[in-house]
C-alpha cells in the first residue's frame, strides 16, 4: 500500500484565490498596475494597524527596500541575530555594509536583547530582530536599547504574519517590518513581499526605490537609482484572497500545533517543546522541536527517518557564523549553535489531518527510541 507524503508545508489556497488571478487574465492586468495592488496593500496594512504597506517582489527584496530606505550604507553595521535565515544577513551585505551576529535566547530561538549593547560600536546604525518561527522577539527592550543608540529598528517577520507582542501585531513596532508570501508561509502570493510602516517620510521612499525610482509625479524622470521590486497585480490578487481568509489560516496553525503540544508533552525528557511567552502570540509557522540527547540520537537521522516514512521536515536555520560568507566574522554563539544542531521543524500547515498529526509523532518518537 502506498503511503500518503506528509509535506512540511502546503499553501492554502481555499479563497477566492482563482477568481481572483481569472479578473487579472480577463481584465489583461497581469503586470505591475492594477487594482488587487492597492488592495491587497490597503488590507495588510489595516491587519497590522499600521499606516502604509508596500507590496514587493518577494521577502528578500523587502529587506534590502527597507533599508535602503532607511540610508544604510558601506561602513555601518547592523545587529543581526546569529540564528537567523540568510537573507537577513544578505540584505545587509547588499547595502555594503555588516552584519553583527547576535546570540539567541534558546527558549524562544530569537535575538536575546540582552545582547545587543554589547555587539555597539559607533559604526552601528541598526537592529534587525527576526521573529523566528512565528514566535515574537521581546521588542520593549530592544527599542529600548535602539532608542539610546539612535539606531533604526527593522523587524524581519517574513515568518511571523499576525504574531503579536503584548497585544500588538509585529509590523508596527519598528520604523518599518518587512514580510515574505513565498509558498511556505502563513498567507502567500507564490512569490511576494511586504514593507509596513507608519513613517510618512520612509514610505514615500520605499515607492519611489520600488519602482525603478521614477519619480510619481513625472514618468522616465529618476532622481535616485531604484529597483524594480513591484509585485505583480496577479500576485497582489493571491493575497488579498489570503487576507479575506487570514483568520482561517491562523486558526488552522494554532490547531496543528496545540495538537502536537497534546501528543508530545509526555516526552519532555527527550524533546523540548516549543514555548510562547505570556507576551507573545505565536503564530507556528513552523512547529519546532529541540532533541534533548543529540549524542544517542543524531537530528539529521531522526529526519532521514521521518523523510523514509513519508514525512517531510526541516532542520533548524544554520548560524550565520558558519555559513562561509559569513566565516571571518568571529565570535561565540552557543545557543545558537546548540538550537541548530538539535532543532527539527516538523510540518505545520493547516492540511494536516489528526491521523496526519498522530503519524507523525508515532514516527518521530519511535525515531528517538
């Protein structure tokens, strides 16, 4: 009998999604004008509570608007958490300027604020805090320390759509936020990305940058160098039927990942569980597991194991200390090297089915037995 794939991630496209890109086909508005844009930006921003929103071409692209933008350039630094995805070191490096890794706390798996007056230098011009996993980095004191230092605060939540910090949706708290719909994620639009913030002066920036730098007001006139980072009208039509639904999406996550809470609780002596904190609203984009004993139970065979059953997973992001563009930066980064040797993303998507959900834990514990 053949068995089922279990996929680590799966897109929700259950909306209006199709009729949505089918108005973009027949309309012939298939580019980057059109209405689903203006939309789709108007409804993210207004979830988020925040004044603008501007869609771009993917998550990566979001990082590297912004802080062009926020006039990050060749000699500064910026803080950056250790354990992180690569683009939002990457984003740094694209502006000439270098990324400073920062320790995370291991209970959380993000940026431990703790940290960062340490990491100051008077290059510093900026803090990226990633709100890892869905899970939100503790902002007070990182605003804090930003405050003292006058330094911009840019929030990575490419995995954190509608996580909340003591009531407030990541994307408002920083100057600006920056949001990735690639497949995997929360809500999608296949590829595409988001910019919020509440800055009137930073938001007109991020336009102009966006589209080439044209100036709006003059067409073929460019006062700045830009991009052609524009999200597509049939991209920005996926996303607002995501957003149509987005408390569905949310809902779903929360139910796959208190159903693992349930299944695993018995076995905090060879797993740690994810936590969220009493401040925080975690939003699971990935459910992630720590193995207690690594040196009885390799984490690459427990997903070798997984991956022969049928069941995708992922491991935990590399440090950006050992990734080779980052090796001559030295340091010490021991939660984030203990995190990545023994974390596994299991798959957490609102598709899973309760037997999904019990396959994969008999699976995963008989891998650790």
């Amino acid at each position: 009998m053949t068995t089922t794939k279990i996929s680590v991630a799966a897109p929700d496209l259950g909306g209006r999604e199709t009729e949505y890109v089918m108005e973009c086909m027949t309309s012939g508005w298939i580019s980057s004008s059109g209405r689903f844009i203006a939309d789709f930006e108007a409804a993210f921003a207004e979830f988020c509570g925040v004044k603008h929103a501007i869609a771009v071409n993917n998550g990566t692209t979001a990082l590297h608007l912004a802080l062009v933008a926020l006039d990050l350039g060749p000699g500064d630094e910026v803080l950056v958490p250790d354990l992180t995805y690569i683009a939002s070191a990457n984003a740094v490096r694209y502006c000439g300027a270098t990324p400073v890794f920062v320790d995370n706390d291991p209970r959380t798996f993000n940026l431990d604020p703790d940290l960062l007056e340490a990491k100051i230098t008077p290059r510093t011009k900026g803090i990226i805090p990633v709100h890892l996993y869905g899970h939100p980095v503790d902002m007070d004191p990182v605003m804090e320390v930003a405050r003292r230092h006058n330094l911009f605060v840019l929030e990575d939540a490419a995995e954190a759509v509608g996580a909340t910090y003591k009531g407030r949706r990541v994307g408002g708290i920083g100057d600006c936020a920056t949001f990735s719909f690639f497949g995997n994620k929360i809500i999608t639009t296949g590829e595409g990305g988001m910019v919020t913030t509440n800055n009137d002066v930073l938001a007109q920036k991020l336009r102009l940058y966006r589209s080439q730098g044209m100036d709006p007001t003059r067409r073929y006139w460019f006062p700045v160098v830009g991009y052609n980072y524009r999200m597509t009208n049939i991209a920005a039509a996926i996303g607002l039927a995501q957003m149509e639904r987005i408390e569905d999406h949310l809902a779903m996550r929360q139910r796959v990942a208190a159903g693992y809470q349930d299944r695993l609780a018995r076995y905090s002596d060879i797993l740690t569980l994810p936590v969220s904190e009493n401040w925080a609203g975690h939003v699971y984009w990935m459910y992630t597991v720590l193995i207690n004993q690594p040196d009885l139970k390799s984490r690459d065979m427990v997903i070798e194991t997984l991956d022969q059953a049928g069941i995708e997973s992922r491991p935990i992001f590399y440090p950006m200390h050992v990734m080779p563009p980052y090796a001559e930066l030295e340091g010490d980064y021991p939660n984030a090297d203990w995190c990545s040797e023994r974390g596994i993303n299991l798959p957490t998507h609102g598709g899973l089915s309760e037997a999904d959900l019990d396959r994969v834990v008999s699976v995963l514990i008989e891998a650790l037995a």
